[in-house]
C-alpha cells in the first residue's frame, strides 16, 4: 500500500521511533520519500534506527531523549528541524507497558507508564508545535484499545492512553484553526513487538489473544504504517480529531475479556 503516497520532499518526526510500531511507520515514511527524524532514550537504538531506515537512501536523523524531559525533546525536535525543515508529519509513539494489578503495582510503576505515555506525549506535542508546517501539517499520536476499554492489569495504561486520546482531541479543536489535523491511530495487538511480547508472553496467551481478534490474527506494524500515511497524506485532509482503532475489529468486545481470561491465569 505504501507505494499509493508519494512523500518525497516531506517531513516526518517519530517520537519514539527506533523500534517496534512506531520504528514501522518512520520506516514507511522513508520508504515513501520523506527526510525521517526519530528520538528515543537508548543512543544504540537510535543509532540502529538511523542506520537500518536511512537503507531506503533518504536523510535519517536520531537524537537521543527521554520524552519525560521537556527540555531535551524540545532540543531534540530542534536540532533535527535544524538540518530536515519544519515537520509535514509529526508522530508521537513513545510508550511503555507491563501487567500489573491496581492492588500490588507501585505509585512509581504508575507515575512511570502515565509520565511517559501521557506526558510524553504532551512534550512531543507542545515542542514540537512550533515546528509545524502551518498550514498543511498532520499528527498522530499512537493510542492504543486501552484508551477506551477498561482492562484487567492495565490500568495505567488505560488512564494514560485515555489522556492521551484526550489530548489528541484538544489539540486537534485548537490547531484545526491554523490547517494542523491531529489524529490518534489505535493499534490492536501487533505481532513482533514489545508491547505484546510483555502482554502475552506465552504462546497460550497469544493464542487467547488470537483467538479473541474477531479478524483472528495479530496486526503487522506495517498495517499500523499504512494508516499513518493515509492519514498524513490529502486523501484524509478533513480527518480531525479521530480516533482510529487499526485492531481487525479486537476494540468490539474480545479485547476487554482477554485481559480478564490472562489475569484469571496468572492467578492460577
Ligand atoms: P516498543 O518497540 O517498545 O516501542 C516503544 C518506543 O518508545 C521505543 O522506540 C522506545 O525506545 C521508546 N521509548 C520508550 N520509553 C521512552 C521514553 N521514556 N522516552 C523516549 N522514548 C521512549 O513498543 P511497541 O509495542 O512497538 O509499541 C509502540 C506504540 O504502539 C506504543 O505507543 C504502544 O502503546 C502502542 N501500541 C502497541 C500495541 C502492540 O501490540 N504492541 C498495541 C496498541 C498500542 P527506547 O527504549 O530507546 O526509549
Ligand atoms: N511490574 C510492576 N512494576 C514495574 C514493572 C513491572 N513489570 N516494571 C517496572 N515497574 C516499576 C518499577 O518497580 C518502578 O517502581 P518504583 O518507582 O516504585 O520503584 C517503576 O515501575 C519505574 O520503573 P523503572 O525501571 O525505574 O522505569 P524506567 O523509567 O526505567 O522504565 C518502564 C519505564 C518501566 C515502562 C520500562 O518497562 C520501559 O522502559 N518500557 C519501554 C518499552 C515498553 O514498555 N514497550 C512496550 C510499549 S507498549
């Protein structure tokens, strides 16, 4: 699907970018033409990142950030502005994840997924507005079934991701106005990915996800990439403030009781 957009000459930043999903989609970026700028903590992943999506002969910058730190993003973000230009796309996907129960998890092991998935995202955005191509630009920010759908073991996420589609929809209200879209895609479980990795670590696990996916199979992070670039592109020029689950149908209901059928496992 990537070849139906033509990127060259773009933009494009992914927060969070050096693997997994979000890795997919500045990939898919480069592939489609753009100059691909990506941020995460680890200077090898980055590194790697650089290295393996600067393969499709495009600029590929990295720079090394916790989005937690304001201050380094908003450096971050303008270094890079500094060498590729103001940003067509802007993508904010940096996460993280573990089960835990709302009895036993810590108030850091709280704060830690809030701060990065929700604050995170709020740096990415706010610094990463006045590098915007005004108007034209689009931004996604990666939210996940979470967002909505209450789920056992998940509850930091769930409260993070719910802000985070929040967040998407004020900011969209706001900067609709100066020809900014912001958007938010909402991946279902993916296949090889930490997130899912962490989530169904057994091959029992993945099967219930599996089987709960009415689609009855993981997404790719390639079909997660295929949504970006539509939604980046003129064909979703009055998309605003959407939320769009990319998830083979998994947000309807199975999502939800998963979660319950692994907490009831781990229980024993
Ligand atoms: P992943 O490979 O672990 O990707 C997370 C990325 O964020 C990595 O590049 C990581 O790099 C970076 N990161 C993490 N904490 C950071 C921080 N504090 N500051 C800066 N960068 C940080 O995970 P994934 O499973 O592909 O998930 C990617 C996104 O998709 C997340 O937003 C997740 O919530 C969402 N999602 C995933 C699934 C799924 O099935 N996997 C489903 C729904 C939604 P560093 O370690 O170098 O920082
Ligand atoms: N279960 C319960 N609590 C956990 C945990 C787990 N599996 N992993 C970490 N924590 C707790 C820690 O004990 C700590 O709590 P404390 O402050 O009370 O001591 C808190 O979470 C922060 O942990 P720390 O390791 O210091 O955080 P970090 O900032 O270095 O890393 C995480 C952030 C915890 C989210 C880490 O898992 C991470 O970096 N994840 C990124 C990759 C990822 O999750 N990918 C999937 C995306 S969907």
């Amino acid at each position: 699907m990537s070849d139906l957009f033509d990127y060259s000459g773009r933009t494009v930043f992914v927060a969070g970018g050096t693997s997994g999903i979000n890795l997919g989609v500045a990939r898919a970026f480069a592939q489609a033409g753009a100059s691909v700028g990506v941020l995460s903590r680890s200077p090898d992943k980055v590194r790697a990142a650089v290295d393996s999506i600067g393969e499709s002969g495009v600029t590929v910058l990295g720079f090394a950030a916790d989005v937690r730190d304001y201050e380094a993003v908003a450096q971050g973000i303008g270094a890079i502005c500094g060498e590729i230009g103001e940003l067509d796309v802007l993508v904010s996907g940096a996460a993280g994840n573990f089960p835990a129960a709302v009895d036993t998890m810590s108030a850091g092991a709280f704060a830690a997924v809030v701060d990065i998935d929700l604050k995170g995202t709020f740096n990415v955005l706010r610094a990463g507005r006045e590098h915007l191509r005004a108007p034209g630009a689009s931004v996604i920010t990666i939210s996940a079934p979470q967002s909505t759908i209450p789920m056992a073991m998940q509850a930091h996420a769930c409260a993070a991701k719910a802000g985070v589609d929040m967040l998407t929809k004020c900011a969209a209200l706001e900067w609709g106005h100066h020809g900014i879209r912001v958007n938010a895609v909402m991946p279902g479980p993916i296949e090889d990915t930490e997130g899912m990795a962490r989530l169904a670590p057994t091959p029992q696990m993945a099967d219930l996800v599996t089987r709960s996916v009415p689609m009855g199979r993981y997404g790719t992070a390639q079909e997660i990439a295929d949504c970006c670039l539509w939604l980046a592109s003129p064909y979703a020029a009055y998309v605003n403030g959407a939320i769009i689950p990319v998830d083979g149908g998994w947000s309807l209901g199975g999502a939800s009781e998963v979660f319950t059928a692994m907490r009831n496992m781990l229980a024993g």
